[in-house]
C-alpha cells in the first residue's frame, strides 16, 4: 500500500501528493471519511510527486492534508452474461 496525502481539492478533482512511489494512472485511491470509504481514480501524473484523481462520488467533508491510499487498479465489467 502507498500513503499521500491530499494537497488541493478543487470539486470533484483532487491532488494528491505520495512521498515515494507514485500510484499508477486509473488506479484507485481510499479515503476514509467518518467511517466511509471515499474513493478516486488516478488521471494524471502532474509532477513533483502528485497526481491528480477525479473522485467517484462526492468530495464533500474532503480536506487538505488527509491521507489517501493506493490500493488496486479500478475494474469495471463490460458485459452481463
């Protein structure tokens, strides 16, 4: 698992900054938030260690300076059998 921090959170986009590694582009991050599970997918790498996420829900309650982890890349299926 690899820990940031959140550095800006502009509506639903939010940087993160990772101290070493960097999350890999359309990997998932977790927030956790009053007992919620937040969570964002990487888009883009934006330098200076940070990426920027586009959350999958709401991005209120977020702040700066929470921690954020990268945990797995985002599946989705594309086709009921």
């Amino acid at each position: 698992m690899n820990k940031g921090k959140i550095i800006q959170i502009m509506g639903p986009v939010v940087d993160v900054a990772f101290p070493d590694e960097l999350p890999a582009i359309k990997e998932a991050l977790e927030v956790q938030l009053d007992g919620k599970r937040l969570v964002m997918e990487v888009s883009q790498h934006i330098g200076n260690n940070c990426v920027r996420c586009i959350m999958l829900a709401t991005s209120d309650g977020l702040c700066k300076d929470m921690e954020a982890v990268s945990y797995t890349h985002l599946t989705l299926p594309t086709k009921l059998e």
